[in-house]
C-alpha cells in the first residue's frame, strides 16, 4: 500500500485461454498453443532485438521454479538462462576443478578447429547456433558482472529492504541483475490455484508478493533505476468473483489485473473497468497480444516486428496487438 504512488493498475486485461498450460503460453508469447510450432516467449524477443556484442551477461534470465523461458523456433541461445534458486545459484558456471585451465583452453582450441571445419562444408542455422550458444556461455562464465547473481555481495543497505523469503530473495536478484543490464528478467511465483480453501491460503502467498514487490520497487528506487525501468506484475488470467461450493475462486479468463510500475508509466492510476458484477472487461479491454505490445513498446522494440519459423511461416512479435501508448506518461 505505501508503495501504489508508483503503480498503474490495469482492471481490464482479457484473454481468450482459461487453462493454465495455455494461458501461462499465452501470456508469455501472445500466441495460442499450437501443435505444429512453438513461439518465442517475450523475453527472448528482447534478448534477440536488444543484445549486443559487448553484453556479458544473458538478457534472458528466468527466476524460479516454473518455465524457464523457451526460445520457441528462435535458436537456443536466446532462450532464459533458468536461475531455479537463489541459493543454489547457476549450474556448471564455473570450469571442473579437475580441468586445468591450460588443459581447458587446449580443448577449446581443438573444438574451434573441429567447428570451422564443419561450418566450411555443413553449415546450417542451427549449427551455428550451437557454435554461438557455446561462445554466449564462456564468455559469460569469465564475465566480471556474474558475480551479480551473488546476494551475499550486495549492499546492506538493499539488503534489509527484503525479508528472507524465496521469492524476496528472487525480487533482489532481479534487482541486481537490472542494475548490471540485464534487458528482461522473469520472476516466478506460483500457487495461486484457489479452487477450495481460497480465504484459508490465499493470506500466505499474497503476503509474499506483497514484501516483495514492495521491496523491489524501493530497490529501484534507491538506485535510481525505476524510471527507466518497467516492472510488470502479470498472470495468465484471474478469479471468478463468485465463490464456489468448496469457498474457493475458479478460472476467470474475462476480466482480470495486471500492474505496471516505472519507465513513465501513469502511476497512481488506474486503467480500465470491469463491469459492476467483476465478470467481464468493460472499458479500454486489453487483450493479452496488446499488454505485450505495450511492454515491447515501452522497451523501444517494435511489436510489429518478424521473425521467420523453420517452415518460413512469419510471425510477429505481439501477434497484432497494439501498443497503449496512453499508458505512459
């Protein structure tokens, strides 16, 4: 609540899936799921369009237990880097201590030998997404900011900003890896499925958001970095606002919220109505192809631009949703 000055509220949001699988995918692409090809999550649109030569760090990152942020028919090297636990860190980051590095930098050699050749007479996309893929890793394991994924370095300052739960921890991560730029990070938090129960366990997990978030945007704040920042609080649809036989919320895919903080956007404000019995979006509908539109938008990509499948078949990025640009300042 002390921190809503900083928020739009979005009431308006609509999406056509209701079940989770497809409307976590919808979310994440602006796609219906298909049999016959997968799409790019938003996240690795903005790897692809943003990177750049001289970025150390992956501008994909995922936080958390849930999908780590597939690069759909993109090659590999532009799918999330998973980060399951702040804990535990990332896997088989650093070289095995039994490989010497001399030994290690021979073997390096042999493969780029062993890929040069190959690529004269083979050379496809996808093999050469492999090559890059491999070369996006080891400069990434001999990049200086890697230790931005290392909590126990940051300032003490931030530090008690949060409280020590997982996803606090996942919120701080984020932070740091935004302050060492990192173009796109996913942050997961699930356990929202109140079908029974919804007044018993709710409480619990709208706690951890709450702390969180809350946490995050002081984070940003205090380093300067929200106003060229977008946060995003989004979910694949909401709750019906009648209670079922076992008090709790079902699906509700017709009427539902999203927030957005940072990057201009008209904080404090809220957007959209749902009509007076919550079970539809009413004025200024957003469609989930819009939302992500106006996330591309905001980031300074074109949501209308293409990229090519295997078959050849173009896809854009925000599958014709259009950016509201209304919602920022």
């Amino acid at each position: 609540a002390q921190h809503m000055d900083k928020l739009l509220v979005i009431n308006s949001m609509k999406s056509n899936q209701g079940a989770h699988p497809a409307g976590v995918y919808k979310m994440l692409t602006s796609y219906d799921p298909r049999s016959s090809v997968t799409h790019p999550e938003l996240g690795a649109w903005v790897s692809k369009q943003l990177t750049s030569e001289l970025d150390s760090l992956p501008n994909f990152v995922s936080i958390g237990k849930g999908s780590a942020g597939t690069a759909g028919f993109f090659p590999g090297q532009w799918a999330a880097l998973p980060v399951k636990s702040t804990k535990s860190g990332i896997d088989f980051v650093n070289r095995n201590p039994e490989v010497q590095d001399e030994q290690f930098q021979k073997r390096l050699g042999i493969l780029g030998t062993l890929n040069q050749d190959f690529d004269q007479q083979y050379s496809t996309k996808d093999t050469r997404a492999y090559v890059d893929t491999y070369e996006g890793s080891l400069r990434f394991m001999n990049s200086t900011d890697i230790d931005a994924f290392e909590l126990g370095k940051e300032n003490q300052q931030i530090v008690r900003l949060y409280d020590k739960q997982e996803f606090s921890q996942r919120c701080m991560l984020a932070g740091r890896l935004v302050e060492r730029g990192v173009r796109f990070v996913k942050v997961e938090l699930g356990g929202w499925d109140y079908h029974d129960n919804i007044y018993g366990d709710f409480p619990a997990n709208a706690s951890r958001l709450d702390k969180g978030l809350a946490a995050l945007l002081e984070h940003l704040s205090q380093k300067g970095l929200l106003e060229t920042t977008l946060v995003v609080v989004s979910t694949e649809f909401g709750r019906k606002p009648d209670v079922n036989p076992n008090k709790g919320r079902d699906h509700h895919p017709d009427g539902f919220t999203c927030l957005m903080a940072g990057a201009g956007v008209k904080a404090g404000e809220v957007y959209g109505t749902t009509t007076k019995d919550g079970k539809s979006a009413a004025d200024n509908v957003l469609e989930v192809p819009d939302f992500n539109a106006t996330v591309a938008w905001a980031l300074g990509i074109d949501p209308a631009c293409e990229e090519k499948s295997a078959s050849g078949r173009p896809f854009t990025l925000a599958n014709r949703g259009v950016a509201r640009k209304e919602l920022f300042t």
